[in-house]
C-alpha cells in the first residue's frame, strides 16, 4: 500500500515550508487539500504541479473509502490544511484515523503550527502545556470547561477569532483570574505583534484600538504561576507591546 504523508505548511511566510514537504507534494499521487484554491496557490509558488482533491470538514467522512482505496491500490497521498499542521484544529482527523485503523502507513512531514511557533517565544513554561484549540461557541459549555482548567499547572493554549477574542480573556480573567499571558497575533505575516503581560493588560491594550484582525493564538499560564507577574508592574508599559515587522 502506499503512504499517507501529513505535510504541515506555512501558516503565513510562504519560506515557511520544509524542503522535504516540497519534495512530497511534487512526488505523491494526488493532494487531499482543504482547500484547493488555497493550496493551489502554495503549489504554483513553488513550481509544483499536481491533482489536488478536495477533503474538508464537510466531506472528509465521505471521501475516506476513495482514499483508503487508493493508497490500498499503492498510491501516496498527501494531505494538507489551509494552513500548519493537518489534523491541528483541521481537517484530517478521520482520514488519519482511518489509515492507521486499516494499517497503511501514515508518516508526519513535519513544520509550522501555530500552537508551538507561538509557544516557542511566549515566555511562559514550555515544559508542560495544553492544547484547547478552539473551545465550544455556547457560552456554558465554554465556561464549564474553562472551570476545570482552573486547576491546571501546564501553560493554556487557545486558538480563537480576533473577533472573539476579547470577549475570550475577559472570561478567562473572570474563571482563572489575572494571570500572565500572552497573545500571538498574525505569527510570520506583515502585521505580526505579540503582547505580553497580565491577561487584564493585554485587554486594556486591544480595548484601545477600534478592532482587532487577523489571527490570534492565546497562552496563559498555569494555576501555580498565577501568582507570578510576568514582569513588574513599572516595566510593564514598556514591554507589553512588542511588534515585529520585517
Ligand atoms: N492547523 C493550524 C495549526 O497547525 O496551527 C491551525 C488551523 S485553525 C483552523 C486556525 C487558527 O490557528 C486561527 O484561528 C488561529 O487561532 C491559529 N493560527 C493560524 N495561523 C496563525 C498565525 N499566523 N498567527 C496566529 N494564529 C494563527
């Protein structure tokens, strides 16, 4: 059978892409994309031609038996996201799920994902974390499970919309209380920012501005840091805002 390559790609600065995931999007059979405009434009970036087919949230059950059939038959797909890493608050789930259930091999090409190029730089204990991804839209289940993080010793990582995003560590504030944190907006693309401080400074920062855009991962300390101001409290004007622009 041949192999299902799960190729993580760039997640804004296109140079973002590993010589080997080039390579593999070039060699394999066909490209299981979320979205094939959007990947097709990362392939003619790079000079890659190749079948792209499409596999989101909503088809994605329904194409597994064509692909299994398929790398059952020899032939290697790859799959892609939008943007990062496959499977990662992305389509990808089920077919990987399917694969390694039908016993075909199913191989990482690994590179960007927001969660941990985030992570990476937020300051905060990289030693344990836990990824929520995106938490549930109704607002009680939300803030049920923001209640049983309460506890939680590892750094928080939160993927949300800019659009929701205050609302977001307003609630966190309000549940884990004005911890150390850190929100990641626009990682590698033209407006990428990064602000450091207390939860409520990063609120009184966005509070000023008349919207936020972009994309937006959210790190917050654990329980037993909540305590522990990032920095003190004079230097903390100076520091909070911290943009890059290259
Ligand atoms: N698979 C992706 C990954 O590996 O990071 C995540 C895809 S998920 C649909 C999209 C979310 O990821 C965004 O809402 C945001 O929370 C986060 N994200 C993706 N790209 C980002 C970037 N360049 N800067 C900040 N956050 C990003």
């Amino acid at each position: 059978p041949g192999t299902l390559y799960v190729v993580a790609t760039p997640i804004g600065n296109l140079e973002d892409i590993t010589f080997r995931a080039v390579r593999i999007l070039g060699q394999v059979k066909v490209i299981a994309a979320e979205d094939t405009r959007h990947t097709g434009k990362l392939l003619a970036h790079y000079q890659i031609k190749n079948t792209l087919i499409s596999c989101h949230e909503h088809n994605e059950t329904r194409r597994i038996d064509e692909f299994i059939l398929r790398l059952n038959q020899g032939d290697d797909i790859a799959l892609v996201s939008d943007a990062g890493t496959p499977s990662v608050s992305d389509p990808g789930f089920e077919l990987i799920r399917a694969c390694t259930r039908s016993g075909i091999r199913v191989l990482p090409i690994p590179g960007p994902s927001a969660a941990i190029a985030g992570l990476s730089v937020s300051g905060l204990p990289t030693d344990a974390f836990l990824f929520q991804g995106f938490l549930p839209r109704k607002q009680g289940k939300r803030r049920d499970q923001l209640g049983a993080l309460a506890n939680e010793r590892a750094t928080l990582v939160f993927y949300e919309s800019p659009r929701r995003i205050i609302a977001l560590l307003t609630e966190l504030v309000d549940i884990l209380g004005d911890r150390p944190g850190m929100l990641a907006r626009e990682i590698t693309k033209i407006h990428e920012e990064y602000l450091r401080g207390n939860l409520s400074h990063i609120i009184e920062s966005l509070s000023s501005r008349a919207s936020v855009k972009g994309e937006c991962v959210l790190f917050v300390a654990g329980s037993d840091k909540a305590d522990s101001p990032m920095v003190s409290q004079e230097g903390l004007d100076e520091i909070i805002i911290e943009a890059l622009q290259d």
